[in-house]
C-alpha cells in the first residue's frame, strides 16, 4: 500500500512537470488544418507571450523554416524532439501528420509528395518564416518522401534525408543534401545512401554524416545528429553562430523517462491487485506447448504468401494481426480435437486439458487492467506517438482485440506454466518467439520488412506486458485474464502505429 501512494504521488508530480515542460519550451502551435486537411505543428524561436506567438518580424528577420517529415507508422509527436531543438537553436520548424498517420483522418495512400506540396504551399503564406528559406528534413519514409519532393519542386534550398531516402530525380536537384544515418540502421540504408552521395558529388552541395551508436529509432533523440543538422543548415541558410552547435534539447524527455519508470512499477501494482481478483487458473499444458506455439506460428505463416485477407486497412500491421488470428485458430482447433480424443498422446500432454479462456470470469478484470494501462501510458504520447484512438482507430482497436484475444489466450495457455520464476522465463521465451516469428516472416517476405525498424518499440511493449503478466501470475495464477490485458493492449499498438487505409 505505501509503495503504491508513493509511485502515485510521483506519478501525479511527474505529470505536472511534464505538462509545464510540453507547454513550455519554444514557442508552439498546433493547427488544426492546413492544405489538404493536414494536422501540423509550428515551432519557433522564442517563448510564447501571454500563452500566444511571438510578435510577426518584419520580413528580413524572420527566421528559416525546417519542413520535417515523420516515417511509416510514426506521426509529428515523435519528431517533436527534434522540432523543439531545432527551435531552440533558432529555427522554426513545421511537423505535420502525413494522411492516415496519427491524427490525419484521410486514408494513407503512399501519395507524400501531395501532403509536402500542401504544407510547403501553406508555409510559404505564413507571416512568421521566411518562405525564401525553407529546407525540408525527413525520417525513414519521410526521408524518401522530403528527397523525392526536393528533387522536383524548387522551393526547399535544403534537403536532410534521415535514415532513409532511395531516389533523386534529374527534374530539379537539390542544392543542398546532407545524408544523414545510424550506425546501427538496417545495411541496405546506409548503402543506398552512401550509393547517391558518390552519384552527386560535382552536381550539388552534397555531404554525408553517420551518427555513431543509435539505430533507426533512437537517431531522432540524438543531440549528436541535432549539432550535425544545424552545422549543415547555418551556412546554407547564411546564419551566423557564436560557438559550437547546440544539440539536443527538450527536458520532457527526461521527464517521460521518470514517468515511464513510474507507470511500470504501477502497471507491476495493478497486476497484483487483478491477480488477486481472479480465480486461480494454472496452467495444465506441459513444455512442449511451446513448440505447439512454434509449430502454429510456422504451419500459418505460408498462408500469408498473398499478403494475407485484406480484412483490416491497417497497413503494415493487417498481415500481423492476420497471422495472429490464424495460429490462434490453429491451436483452438487442436485443443478442440485433444479434448474429443481425436488426437492423443504426448501433444495432449502438450496441450493439457485445462481452460484457456473463461471469458465470463477474466472479461472484466481483463478489461479493467488494460484501461488503466492506457490511461497510465497514454501521456508519454507527447514524445512518443499519439496514442488516443480516433473514433475510426477505437472501432479498429476493438476489432483487432477481438481478433487477438483467441491467440493470446492459447498463447498464455500453454506458456504460462508452472511456478512464479518460471512463469517469468516461459512467458521471456514466449515473447521471443514472437518476436523472432515477426523477423522470419520478414526475412521470407511474408511480413512487411518495416517490422524491422521498429524491433525496439515492439521489445518494450512485450517489456510492459511482462511487467503486468509476471505480478498478475504470481497473484493469482490465472493466465487467461494477462490474455485479455495482451489483446487490448497488442490491439491498441498496432491500431495507434500503423497508418490507417
């Protein structure tokens, strides 16, 4: 009971700073709509002044304006650092939400060039930038999307193609490209970037830059690629800098950290308090549910040859969740003939001849937690991603939790077993095997390879899931209800990541 009024006290502490500190910062402002309809974020030197924007300057010192452009299933809120420092090191800077990316209601087509012409189109209207310099930034398939714009439309002086970026047209070369990579990006990226700054070297103002240490997520926190981005852009833009560069910086993201760490010890309380509202349930199966588990997930994944039923406009993650509900029917069908006695013998041993899913007795606590658990992450969406569903992505969250629930819980089933520290290891193992189902899908191109990019978000969500699943089992001993919790909260990130259309 103290820990819990300790880390709610935090909590309640922490989200105060984090909202001083989201308000705070550089000027900023959300508009509602520009263009075509597109969510955006303007960010400029300066504080804001009675809650509104700096005074409009006069047309010569207003300052030049970075275009930034965020990547498959990301949205403007986790470019956000990056937009807060480049502001801070005196530049204004536009986020936007391409279509069917976080609060763009319109379906994702793949068309990026029409979203960049409509918001470059609306800066060069704006009274508080220079639309004289405009240079436009882009991560992963933003970096693709700025280069392509760049290459064709002569407004952007600058192009900084982050982690990504495959094509340049011969239309309109830019006059200035900085190639800008992880260390740790996929090969295939750095090469192709290291392919095109060969092909214009003596053709345009040209550069390359590796970031040392971070991988295709973690480059977009970076105060290293923050300084290489300004040392770029001063000159290009003929801004003068006493000193060295700044780098990174936006004190939320400390903040976030803190909270984060918070939330999982809470989300680890409110497993014990579920746990102990269930009735005990162990688990019947035996080890070799796991390979149950394993041979389910192969046996499905060639049925996704074609891409799989196009049931969902969720983009990359329709094909995942599809596969999920076919390995979970997969194994209900094999428990189902387990318990006519069709199939015996040491698979229904595997099996086991226990529940997996009393729905009637684990629906609501099930429900219940996973509420919570939105409500204690969903304020990290102001440098994460966001992560309140729109009316569309609610009804999907549904949808896909439904979808999921099956595989969960045979999931859970025949994982979950045996005492609480092997619980915890089997319950490891069985996120593993997920995970590396995900990257052999992708290897064999039957899953989307933008899987790939985002291994480390997808490793926390599996972390946050354990930390509920280990303090509910060891309470309660009752796998079906951390079933229920996977499912809502699967669904949710796959609806709240993926672009819609």
């Amino acid at each position: 009971m103290a820990a819990g009024v300790v880390l709610v006290v935090l909590a309640v502490v922490l989200l105060a700073r984090l909202g001083a500190q989201e308000r705070g910062g550089p000027a900023h402002t959300s508009l509602v709509s520009i263009g075509d309809g597109i969510p955006a974020t303007l960010y400029l030197p300066g504080k804001l002044q009675d809650g509104q924007l700096p005074v409009q300057r006069p047309l010569g010192q207003r300052p030049p304006l970075v275009v930034v452009a965020h990547g498959y299933s990301a949205d403007r809120q986790i470019m956000s650092p990056m937009a807060r420092s480049l502001a801070s090191a005196g530049y204004a800077v536009l986020t936007f939400d391409f279509r069917g990316h976080g609060s763009n209601a319109s379906q994702f087509r793949g068309d990026l060039r029409r979203d960049l012409d409509a918001v470059v189109g609306w800066a060069g209207t704006s009274p508080y930038i220079d639309a004289r310099r405009i240079a436009v930034l882009g991560h992963s398939m933003g970096a693709g999307a700025a280069l392509d714009f760049a290459s064709v439309d002569p407004r952007p002086v600058a192009v900084i193609p982050v982690s990504g970026g495959s094509e340049v047209s011969d239309v309109d070369i830019p006059r200035h490209i900085l190639f800008m990579s992880a260390q740790h990006d996929p090969a295939f990226i750095r090469h192709r970037q290291s392919e095109l700054a060969a092909q214009l070297v003596g053709k345009t103002a040209v550069s390359q830059v590796q970031i040392g240490g971070k991988d295709h997520v973690t480059i977009l926190y970076s105060g290293a690629a923050i300084r290489e981005i300004v040392r770029f852009l001063d000159p290009v833009f003929g801004v003068t800098r006493p000193g060295a560069p700044p780098g990174l910086h936006d004190p939320r993201l400390g903040t976030a950290a803190l909270y984060l760490l918070t939330a999982l010890g809470l989300i680890a309380l409110l497993g014990v308090a579920i746990g102990r509202q269930v009735s005990a349930m162990p688990s019947t199966a035996s080890t070799g549910g796991v390979l149950l588990l394993t041979g389910a997930m192969v046996v499905t994944m060639p049925l996704l040859v074609m891409g799989g039923p196009e049931i969902l406009p969720l983009g990359a993650g329709q094909p995942v969740i599809v596969h999920a509900a076919l390995a979970g029917a997969a194994l209900w069908a094999l428990r189902h003939y387990v318990r006519r006695g069709v199939v015996t013998g040491r698979i229904a041993t595997w099996v086991g001849d226990g529940p997996w899913l009393p729905l009637r007795s684990v629906a609501g606590p099930g429900a219940a937690a996973a509420l919570v658990t939105f409500l204690l992450l969903t304020p990290l969406e102001v440098v994460f991603h966001r992560l309140v569903p729109t009316w569309e992505r609610l009804v999907l969250w549904a949808v896909v939790a439904v979808l999921a629930l099956p595989f969960f819980a045979a999931f859970e089933g025949l994982v979950r077993r045996g005492g609480t520290w092997a619980a915890v290891g089997w319950g490891a193992l069985g996120r593993v095997i997920l995970l590396l189902a995900l990257l052999v899908g992708v290897r064999l191109n039957l899953l989307p390879g933008v899987i790939t990019l985002v291994v480390p978000i997808l490793v926390l969500q599996y972390l946050i899931l354990e930390v509920f699943a280990d303090t509910c089992f060891a309470a309660g001993r009752n796998p079906a209800v951390i079933a229920v919790v996977d499912s809502i909260f699967i669904a949710w990130m796959v609806t709240a990541l993926t672009p819609i259309g």
